[in-house]
C-alpha cells in the first residue's frame, strides 16, 4: 500500500451521510477504503442509513455512527470506535458547519454560542483528537468557507467562526507535520446543496449564482475530487486552505 493509496485504508468522515459528506463516503468506498461515517442525530438518520447501504454495496467496509460533536467527548468516542473497529485511522474529514445569515446587531448570544460551538470547536477539537490518534502519515482535512475571503455583512458568525479553523490547520500542520501527518482546510463557494439555500431569498440566490468567474454555485462534484486529492497524491500541500469557489472570492 502507498502513500497515495486508500485501498484497505480507514476514512473517518465528520458528516459523512449526505451532501459533501455523502459523496466522499461513497467515492472512498469505490477506491477500497473502509469508512467510519459520522452523522450528527436521527434527522439525519435515514440518509445515513441510505449512505451505509451504497457505500456496503460496493463492497467497502463500513460502520455508522451517531453523535453531536459539540458535545466534545463524543468527538473521542467517535475516533475510539472507529480504531476499535478497523485498528487505527488513517484519513480524518471535517465537513461539519452550520451557516446564519443574520445582521450583526440582531444576533443572540445563544445564537453566537451555536456557531461558535458548531463550526469552531468542533473543528478544533476534531483536528486535535485525530492528532492523538491518526496513524502516522495520516491526513486531516476541514471543509471551511469562501466567505472568508468575502468582504460583506450579514455572516459575521459564519465566516468568523470559521475563520479560527485556518490558524488551527496551521498551527496543526507544525506539530503534527513530524508524524508526516498533513492538515489541510477547504474553502467551496456556496454550494448547491440544501445547507445552502434554507438561509437564503430568491435573490441572494440569484446573486450567488452570478458572483463566480465560472458561473454558478459550487457542485459537491467539484470538491470532493479537491478533499480526495488533498488526502492522497497532494499530501506535500500542509498548513494552507484551499479556496475553490470558481472565482467567487480570491485572496
């Protein structure tokens, strides 16, 4: 087996039922990889359960399990099952996020408390328990947003909350890179999927359509090759986030 092989290898994927999640667990099932998917609580049990079956038909390896993250010692429980079940994990991938669109000034503290929860700490602690756990030359990956490179009102906690994941990916590259251990984020534009468009009016819709180079919103079949790369061949690309977003924002 080689670096940039995942035949037989473990692939832990936070959110891993549907959308981006969903894809990747099922194009990682078609290359030999044994999955742990992670789905958050029983409203998305079922595509969960559906997500199993694919992954399972294609003859991969493949356990299911449930819990929310922001509790963080179910974020150890879910590494600890996962090496109980397969030995070890090899590939770790973050896709979990929660977006508010929302004015600075209307927002709640218990609503800044949920962003912060969901789509900082998590990612911290996720990226810190597969510190401790991945085996070495493993792979860590974080699905981010381009809004982070957007100058605009009304996502102050979504792109801020997100915003502390590129520091942690940095500063996890340094002290996991000795184990040949890389870390990565990235960045898609809006994506066409239904985490998306229950934030968003007609014409902000619209409006994201039109904002990128390319034309459109991002296709999840557009990122998931991106997180598969990046965890593979493209190892040597460590500490940095990777906006892809057909040309809807840009550093």
């Amino acid at each position: 087996m080689t670096r940039h092989d995942v035949n037989g290898k473990v692939v832990l994927i936070a959110g891993g039922a549907k959308n981006l999640g969903g894809l990747l667990s099922r194009d990682f099932a078609a290359k030999g990889a044994k999955l742990v998917i992670h789905y958050n609580s029983d409203s998305t049990k079922d595509d969960a359960e559906k997500t199993l079956q694919e992954v399972k038909a294609v003859g991969a390896e493949a356990i299911l399990l449930q819990g929310d993250l922001t509790d963080i010692s179910n974020i150890s429980k879910l590494f600890d099952e996962a090496v109980n079940a397969f030995g070890g994990v090899d590939i770790a991938i973050n896709t979990v996020g929660k977006v508010l669109k929302k004015p600075f000034v209307d927002t709640t503290e218990k609503e800044y408390d949920s962003m912060s929860d969901i789509n900082s700490k998590v990612a911290y602690f996720f990226i810190q328990e597969a510190g401790k756990k991945l085996n070495d030359n493993g792979k860590i990956c974080t699905i981010v947003t381009s809004l982070l490179a957007a100058y605009t009102g009304l996502y102050s906690t979504y792109e801020g909350l997100k915003a502390p994941v590129e520091h942690f990916t940095r500063a996890a590259s340094k002290e996991f890179g000795g184990r040949g251990i890389s870390v990565t984020a990235v960045a898609p534009g809006p994506m066409d999927t239904p985490f998306f468009y229950g934030q968003e009016s007609e014409d902000a819709v619209a409006y994201h359509k039109s904002a990128s180079a390319l034309g459109g919103l991002t296709d999840i079949k557009d990122i998931a090759p991106l997180v598969e790369f990046l965890v593979t061949e493209g190892w040597w690309i460590t500490g940095q986030t990777i906006f892809a977003n057909g040309g809807y924002t840009t550093r």
